[in-house]
C-alpha cells in the first residue's frame, strides 16, 4: 500500500481521488465503506471502513488502524495466521503475541495495525467469521443482515431516507450519518411517529 499521509495537502490528488482510493482498498478486503470518524489524521480521508462488532478502520500512511474490540479469540487466530506479521495488535512493529502483551482485562484487543490489502482481508473474513458465529452487538436485531437501513436506532426500508440512499448508491452501508447528530429530518418524524 502506498503512503497516502499528506496527498491532498501537497496536491498529489484531489480529495475526491484520495477517498476512492481509500474505498478501493476498503472493498478489495471485503469491507464496507462508512463516514469518517474523524478527518484530522495522517490521511484525512473523508472515508473509513466498519466490521462487525463496533469495528472501525481508518487509513494511515501506509497501513490501516483498526479500533474496537476484537474478541481475544480473534486475536489468537489472527496470530496464528501466516500474515500475522502485518496484522500487528497495538501496532507493536514487533508483532508479539498479543494476548500476553494487548489483551486488555476485559479480553479485547482494541487497536491493530495493518501493513496490506493481503492482511486488511485476512483482518476482515476473520472478525466476520467471528460475529457471524456470535452475533453483532453493533447490529443486535439484525437490521442490516436483513437489509434494511438504519437512521439513528430504527429500522427502514433501504432508500426510505434520503441519507441512506445515497449511503447505498456510493457502496456503504445504509447507515444515516446524519440521525445521531440529530440533523436528519427523516429520523425526527421517524422518532415522532414511534
């Protein structure tokens, strides 16, 4: 992966070219493409990636961050995998074992670091595979599995808000970005209604 830290700052691309970049890796790992978290790092891309389980990636210069919690399970399979090497718990460039040096006392490891697509995907089929198993507390009555989109907390049918719409149009998850921070007018008579 190329180092995209300061892209669009120094003018090697637009930020239009640079997010699809960044959804281009996103979904040759099998990840789907959200809104930005936040956009004030090395990479300020206006798109990151979401997994199962409350998992968010974003891009840095050369590799992905990924935060949540990744069940302790997880982390000993990613560990014996042979791309374990550019799967790195906490982002230690020494690639330790992470349950004697990241599992926190809860049993997750919240940070990774990853070097390439190869293990970005690895990364990815393997925290699915997990949730598909246990389920998805960050999608606990299934709404998504199912195909519905989500504005805020409620369950709509996909297009139903505008906002997801277009979250399905560009190849993300029809998630409204908007509901939570109260903006989306849809959600407000949703919320009324209900």
């Amino acid at each position: 992966m190329d180092n995209l830290a300061g892209y669009v700052e120094h003018g090697r691309c637009t930020q239009e070219q640079l997010d699809k970049i960044v959804v281009r890796e996103l979904r040759r790992a099998g990840i789907d493409a959200v809104p930005a978290q936040q956009q004030d790092g090395e990479v300020n891309a206006t798109v990151g990636g979401a997994l199962p389980g409350g998992i968010y990636l974003h891009r840095a210069w050369y590799y992905w961050v990924a935060v949540g919690k990744v069940p302790m399970d997880v982390a000993k399979e990613l560990y014996a995998h042979p791309s374990r090497d550019s799967i790195r718990a906490g982002g230690d460039c020494t690639c330790p074992d992470p349950v004697g040096s990241y599992v926190s006392s809860d049993g997750y490891v919240g940070t990774y670091h990853i070097d390439d697509l190869l293990g970005l995907y690895v990364f990815a089929e393997t925290v699915k595979r997990h949730f598909e198993k246990v389920g998805d507390p960050a999608d606990p009555m299934g709404y998504l599995s199912r195909g519905l989109a989500v504005c805020g907390n409620l369950p709509v049918e996909p297009g139903e808000c505008d906002n997801t719409a277009t979250a399905e149009a560009d190849g993300g998850l029809a998630v409204c970005p908007e509901a939570s921070s109260g903006r989306c007018e849809h959600y407000k008579k949703l919320k009324a209604a209900r």
